[in-house]
C-alpha cells in the first residue's frame, strides 16, 4: 500500500469521525429531571377523631389535590373557588352551619385549598367548624 493511499485512508478515518462528533452533538440530550418531595403531615378531624399521617409527597400540589389524594371528599367549585362540603361521608350541615376549614401549621387558612401549594414540613387539619351570621 502506498503512503499515498494511507494518508487518504486516514484522511477519510479524521473526516469521518469528526462528522459523526458533530452530528452527536445536534442530537437532543434527555434531560433527567429528579422528581422533588416534600414531607407533609395531613391531620383531618371527624367527629373527634383525627386521623394523622405524615406523607412523601411531590412538590407542587395543592392542600386540595392532597386531600383528595387520601380522602373520599365531595367539592363545590373548582381550583381556587373549589370547597369542601364532605370528606370521608361527613358533611357539614347548613342546617347547623357547618363548614370544612383548613388550618396550616396551626393557623386558620387565607386561601382556598385549590390555591394553597404545599410547603415541605408543612402541618394541613382539616375540621368542621361553625359560622354565625
């Protein structure tokens, strides 16, 4: 074999390589994204009794999307204007006027449950309480 044919082989070889390196890198990438979680702890409360669990779960759903993750409940309305009128089969009463309120670390809520994104360590009770008018 001649250098002259070595040297286009080898020509051919670097050429070669450096089209299939550039080609590569117009290729998409698969970007892994790691799903982020949060710890929860959810308290509802029915009739005295209260049901705690602490839950794993992914960050950005709201009080009302993990409600109805783990509970039976019954809304009126959607997202931001949604409210709860029963959960595990106990509604509240009109007649008693009754309403499900959720509190937040300890304090009553200031926005709907559809409006509320979950907070890593966050601590949601729900109860029925009353309102006068």
């Amino acid at each position: 074999m001649s250098k002259k044919n070595i040297l286009i082989g080898a020509f051919i070889c670097i050429a070669c390589f450096t089209a299939l390196l550039q080609y590569k890198q117009t290729l998409p990438t698969k970007q892994i994204r790691e799903v982020q979680t949060i710890l929860i702890t959810q308290i509802v409360s029915i009739d005295g009794k209260k049901t705690h669990a602490p839950i794993h779960i992914k960050k950005g759903l709201t009080a009302l999307q993990l409600l109805s993750s783990n509970h039976k409940v019954i809304i009126k309305g959607e997202k931001e204007n949604a409210y709860i009128t029963s959960i595990d089969g106990r509604s509240a009463s009109s007649e008693s006027k009754e309403f499900w309120s959720f509190y937040i670390n300890g304090k009553q809520s200031p926005v709907g449950a559809g409006s509320y994104f979950l907070k890593n360590n966050d601590t949601i009770e729900w109860k029925i309480e009353t309102y006068s008018l």
